[in-house]
C-alpha cells in the first residue's frame, strides 16, 4: 500500500520551502534551460527556486504531496488568473531582488536582451496577448524521481483543474525539458507551440501547453444525477477523494484540502469519474501510473435509484432533439445562401456621400496611396494549363508559416502577369497605373532580371473582366479572364517609374489587369518583386478626390 496526500499550503514552514527548493535543484540542475536562467552559476538555483517559492504561496497557491511521514514528495506551484509573478514589490522582497544582486552581469543581459526578448512573445502569440494572466498558470511542478508515475502530479493538477473548471478557466504552463510534454499530454493538456531560446551557455527548448478543463461537461451531469438522489461519491476516514477534505493542521501551518490512497492492485473509482479521467490518459502501455482511488457512492444501501438507469435514455433523447432543432436552423440558414459571385459589396462609409454632398466640409488634403497588388500570377500562353506555384516567397516561423508581401511581375515571349487590385479608401478615387523597375546594377532583397540593352522595356496592359477576387491556385492561360480593354503600349523606365493616364475608381472595387511584352518587343524579359520595403513592378496611385 502506497499512500500519500495532496494539500494546498496557505502558510508553508521556511522548511517546507527549503524542501522544495532543495527538490527543484535535484531535478533541474542539468536542465540547460536552468543554467542559463541562473547566468551559469548553479549555486543560485536554490535561491531562485524558493523565491518562487515564497512569491508564489503569497499571491498564487502552493500545493504539496506528502507521504506518511509527512515528507514533501511532490509540489506545484500556480499563478490564478490576474496574477503574475514577482509582478508586485511584495513578491520580489521575499528573495527575488536577493537572488538578482547575486546574478552575474552576464546573466541580467541575457534576462534583459534575450529571455525577455523571445518569452513573453512566444506566449502571447499562441495564448493571446492577456492569455498568460487569464490562465491558471502552473509555474513549477515536481515529484520525487521514487514517487514518480504513482499519480501524484495528477492529483496536483486535478486540485487546481476542478477550481478552474467551476469558472471556465484555462490552464496553461511552458516547460524545458522534451520528456514532459507527453505527461502534460497524457493529463489533458494540449501541446501549443514549441520555441528555441538562444543562449550564450547552451540554448534551450521551450514548450507551451494549456488545457481546457474537460470536467466542463460534468457540472450539468452532477445536477441531473443529484436530483435522483445519486451521489457519485462520500469521504470516509480511510479513503477521501481529492478535492473535498478540509481537516487543517495548525501545528505546520498546513490546511489539508484533499487525501488520496494509492493502491497498485486496486484502482476503483466512482463510475463517471473513471470516464473523464480516461480521457486524459495515454494508450495502454504508453503511460503506466498509478490512479488515485475514491469511495463508492453514499446510501443506505449503496445501491443506485430506480431511476437511474433512465438517466442515459432521457439524455439521448434531449440529444437526439437539439441535433435535429440545430440541422433545421442550418437548413434555413443555407437556403438563403446567394452565390457569393453574385453578392453585393456593401459600402463601408456609411453618410458619406451624403455630408460631402451639402459642400459644407473643408477636406484635408492627403497624399497619394501606393496601392500594390493583391494578387500577381503568373500564366503561360506556351503551356495554357499550367498553373504556376503560389506564394513561394512563404516561409516556416515558430508560429506557423508566414506569406510575405511579395508580388512578382514576370513577363516574356511566352510568361504573362496577372495582377489584381482592390481600390482602397473613400475619396481616394483617381487611380493612375504606374510601373516602377530598378536600375541595372542595383541591390534587391531578391534576384531580378532586365533587358541587357536599352532605357526602357516596351509592355503591353489590357484591362481584364474581373470584378470580384480571382482564385489563384486555379489561374491560367486557359482560365483567365476576358481581355474587356487594351490599353496603349507602355514603355517602362529602367532604373525610372512611369504612370499612366488617371481613371475614376470606385471605393472597394476591383481592378485586374494582363501585363505582357508589347508586339514590337517579345523578348522584353521582366523578372523582379517588390516587398514591404520597397515598391517594384505594377502597381496603382490612388490620389484624393474630395
């Protein structure tokens, strides 16, 4: 028989800090995360760790495992939504500003220029920007290496899950080492995100994970089953669940919430309790732990009411219900669907036309917009099917992968640009096409090409069909849209911009245009991209009309 309990400790013993301290030395001395978070001198993680410590018991909650000898065997240290660490000078006096004295210069740099720099981001932009203070944030968690996969850090973070659970509150924590993520996982958490922190000792790897309480669903099952006069469960002196004892021990400071007694050959649990704990669990043989056990329902006789066995037949009809209520709205909904071809944009600025017709507003006056393409496709009239690759300039983050604004005007004997435009800004209605190329000789962030002679390449523009976004990973030759207006032939400036005559352009409306080598000049040979710095190619000035 292994037995141990679980408690939150309001008031801990500088002993019972020390303990833990001393554990989170044990486990993470090697951590190269630790050595570079103590600026290389391990002899201040103990100093750190009981900083955290006392900060996190004064304005977060600090729970212990304790075995029968009341040894700390295991803790968690939490941050409840609204908090954060060493965030007030009440927290930092109880050993933070003692253990950053004692920091090596080095160190408070990499603090300042590189932890700093790259933490707060990774999680912010996964969780959101407030997603680590709304979180129960769990700061540390450790288990004696002996006293490891017995339950015990699940019945740590079941303490503060079922709290959270009670208010739809997440949990979310980071950790340093690779070997735990899958025993987050297996306790329901969800692997976000996955960081390299640079470091001058060694970098680092850090993971984010957060769980959405999946007790959610219980409260409501709890309810129904109540109101049959079924409890799923009672304490009892030899076996109380986790969560609902409150005996205090005032001679440790110490105020017992819950007890647990692990038994290795018998893993009884309450009936519907079992089920939502197998959700967090990994496939058998993947994570061998341990379960925390709980007593049988209370009763008279221990027996379930009469009534009970209706419970699911009475769910599954209220289910079957809602599901077909749902798929009738959805019905309704979608006959009212109109082909989005055929939809109207709607004006944005609404009264607009109205004030600026009275004549009584004195405008100011506002430069001209570079508008630069939504889309730049290239089509091949040599291979009338081809359908050339989309966003090659994408690149692989640590948040996914990114698309840049890059747009691309290639043209040649046989190569064809598309580009398309969507007119920004009320009373910035005059647009004027406009072509922009480098000089030879000039230094691009991408490789480009122009014609070995001459001051300028002959381009022809035809204005195209195409009034609503084009779909460019179906665009080509063959599926192009009508040529509806040909304008005159172009003669771009090498290492100069050119504009063209200025047209009417309603807000919000689309312009689409082919870009090709005029008649007189099949081999005119184009190849460059603009970017967010600097403005190449085809693109429109939008100029003020009010």
């Amino acid at each position: 028989m292994l037995a141990f309990s679980v408690q939150r400790v309001e008031h801990p013993t500088e002993e019972q800090i020390i303990s833990s301290a001393n554990l989170f030395y044990d486990l993470m001395h090697d951590d190269q995360s630790a050595i570079s978070l103590t600026g290389g001198d391990l002899s201040l993680l103990k100093l750190q760790a009981a900083a955290l410590l006392r900060a996190g018991a004064l304005d977060g909650e600090y729970y212990t495992a304790t075995n029968s000898d009341d040894e700390v065997v295991g803790f968690t240290v939490w941050m409840p939504p609204g908090k954060e660490m060493f965030s007030t000078d009440e927290q930092r006096g109880l050993g933070f500003h003692d253990f950053m004295t004692k920091l090596s210069d080095q160190g408070k740099e990499y603090y300042k220029t590189t932890y700093l720099a790259h933490f707060p981001g990774f999680v912010n932009g996964i969780l959101g920007p407030t997603g680590k203070k709304d979180s129960w944030w769990l700061h540390m968690a450790m288990v004696r290496p002996e006293y490891q996969r017995k339950g015990i850090t699940r019945a740590l973070v079941n303490l503060v899950r079922e709290k959270a659970s009670k208010n739809g509150e997440v949990l979310a924590c980071s950790t340093t080492n690779d070997a735990n993520v899958p025993v987050y996982v297996a306790l329901g958490f969800t692997h976000r995100g996955r960081k390299v922190i640079p470091s001058p000792w060694a970098p680092g790897h850090l993971y984010l994970l957060n769980l959405r309480s999946p007790f959610w669903f219980i409260s409501s099952f709890e309810i129904f089953i109540n109101t049959l006069d079924v409890s799923y469960v009672t304490p009892t002196t030899d076996s109380v669940p986790v969560g609902l004892s409150t005996t205090s021990r005032r001679d440790t400071g110490t105020s017992r919430v819950s007890r647990a007694q692990v038994d290795q050959t018998d893993t009884r649990r309450a009936f519907f309790r079992e089920n939502v704990e197998s959700l967090t669990l990994l496939n058998d043989g993947e994570y061998d732990e341990d379960r925390v056990s709980y007593a049988r329902p209370r009763g008279s006789n221990n027996k379930p009411s009469a009534a009970l066995p209706l419970a699911p037949i009475l769910f599954f009809i209220v289910d079957i219900a809602a599901f077909l209520a749902i798929a009738k709205m959805l019905l309704n909904v979608t006959s009212t669907f109109q082909n989005e071809d055929e939809m109207e944009f709607r004006n944005p600025y609404f009264g607009l036309d109205e004030l600026y017709a009275q004549h009584r507003i004195q405008s100011s006056v506002y430069p001209k917009i570079v508008n630069e393409p939504k889309l730049a496709a290239q089509i091949s009239s040599a291979e009338p099917d081809k359908v050339f690759p989309v966003d090659l300039h994408q690149w692989l983050s640590d948040f996914g992968r990114l698309s840049p604004p890059d747009r691309r005007l290639q043209v040649s004997k046989d190569i064809h640009t598309i580009i398309q435009h969507n007119v920004l800004d009320y009373g910035m209605e005059k647009c004027a096409i406009a072509i922009r190329l480098p000089a030879r000789g000039d230094t691009l962030p991408h490789p480009y090409m122009l014609p070995p002679t001459g001051d300028a390449v002959r381009l022809s523009i035809c204005e195209l069909d195409a009034k609503r976004p084009l779909k460019e990973h179906t665009l080509s030759w063959s599926t192009r849209p009508p040529c509806v207006r040909q304008l005159a032939p172009v003669d771009a400036k090498i290492g100069g911009e050119v504009e063209l005559e200025p047209f009417a352009c309603k807000s919000g409306s689309y312009l689409a245009y082919q870009i090709s080598c005029a008649q007189d000049s099949p081999g005119c040979n184009v190849d460059v991209w603009t970017n967010h710095n600097q403005t190449w190619g085809v693109f429109i000035n939008q100029y003020q009309t009010l």
